[in-house]
C-alpha cells in the first residue's frame, strides 16, 4: 500500500459507501464475501451427513451466528480439545448429525479452510477472482474478431460475468480509475481493501458510478440539495 493512504482509511470510505447506498442498489445475491463463503460450508456439510437439508442449513446459520465459521478458527477443527470445536460439534449433534458425521464434518472443513488460507489467504473470493479473470481472457480471445476494441470487449464481458454469475472481478471503470486516482490507490489495493471487508468488489463497482453520479448531479445543481 502506498504512503499516501492507510489500508484502514481505504476500508472505512469503501464502508461507508456500502452502508451509504447499498440499500438502494438491486439487490446482490452474493455482495457479501462471508455469505458466499458460508454457502460453501453448507454445500460441504450437506455431503457429510443424511440429514434433511433444513437441518444442515439451520446449524450453518446457528454456527454462523457464533462466528465460528471464520476460515481461522475453522483451521482449528483438528483439536478436539479446543472450545470451538467441541461447540461446533455440539451444535452439529443437536442438528441431527450422528457422531461418525460430525467427526467427517469437522476433517472436511478444517482441509478446506486450509486449503483457502494457504492458497487464498483465507478469502474464497480470490479464488473466484482469479478464475473469472480467466474467463474474461478467454472470452476476450475467442471474441477477438468482434468490431468492439479490446478495452470495449473487457469491459462487456466482466459486466455480463458480474451480472449473471456475481463474480467478484472490476469492471476498473471510470469511477473506480477516478477514485483510485484521487486516493493515490492501486486498483489491487482496492480489492484488497474489498476483501478485507469481505464485499464483493462487483458491488463496489456500483456504489463508485452511484456516488459518482450524484456528485456529478449536485455539481450541476447545487441548488438540489437546498432546503
């Protein structure tokens, strides 16, 4: 990061754009990082026991609620002797897993989160990324013949896996340039801070044009927010 900003200062304005607008952008199905992640840790746990679905979804949510879905406590899951893990088995019992399910439950999720703090530093999200920009290449490759410039192709092709997959990859459009420009930030130090807060980088795409548009608009009509 550089000098000009601190990585707290860049997270607290992304913050509170989100919490500024993000209620009045359409709804995201995925603009939380820590909900994708949990939807992840019930699709697992969904394989380890024959339980109803209902049940396995109600003890993700009461161990979410907990907080002990977190990739660094999760990590923790091969020490039967730490609270957390005999919570978590607790509650799996309690959803109708038998013993045998929760001890599978426990491996299962304990290799994953390792997994995703080892290659991912702990974001699941960076995955995504990576192989959407992946996508994005490809596409911008087999398209190559498109009387669209290179930029003007990019750009489509991460709006459309933005909007029908929710991938967590930037548009690095003009408001998110323009930002980054003013903060003396890097486009990777935005999406750091995006994974720091654990929001969907996609979502910062919008609340950065929103915010941006309503300037635009206050600076033509300063008389609009006039009482």
């Amino acid at each position: 990061m550089k000098e000009w900003i601190s990585t707290k200062s860049l997270e607290a304005q992304i913050q509170q754009l989100y919490e500024q607008y993000g209620s009045i952008l359409s709804p995201y199905a995925w603009a939380s990082e820590t909900a994708r992640w949990t939807e992840l840790v019930f699709c697992l746990l969904h394989q380890c026991s024959d339980v109803d679905s209902e049940y396995t979804r109600a003890a993700v949510t009461m161990l979410q609620d907990l907080d002990l879905l977190e990739v660094d406590k999760l990590v923790r899951l091969d020490d039967t002797t730490n609270e957390n893990t005999i919570t978590f088995a607790t509650i799996l019992k309690q959803h109708g897993f038998s013993e045998a399910a929760t001890q599978h439950a426990a491996k299962v999720l304990f290799g994953a989160a390792n997994i995703v703090k080892t290659h991912y530093n702990g974001k699941i999200q960076r995955y995504l990324r990576q192989h959407g920009q992946i996508m994005r290449d490809e596409l911008v490759d087999s398209f190559a013949d498109s009387i669209l410039t290179k930029p003007q192709l990019e750009y489509a092709i991460v709006h459309w896996l933005q909007n029908t997959v929710n991938l967590p990859i930037s548009l690095e459009s003009k408001a998110v340039r323009e930002f980054c420009e003013k903060n003396k930030v890097s486009i990777e130090d935005l999406l750091q801070a995006c994974d720091a807060l654990d929001i969907n980088v996609a979502i910062v795409d919008d609340l950065l044009e929103l915010d941006q548009s309503i300037a635009n608009a206050i600076s033509e009509n300063p008389s609009a927010i006039e009482d």
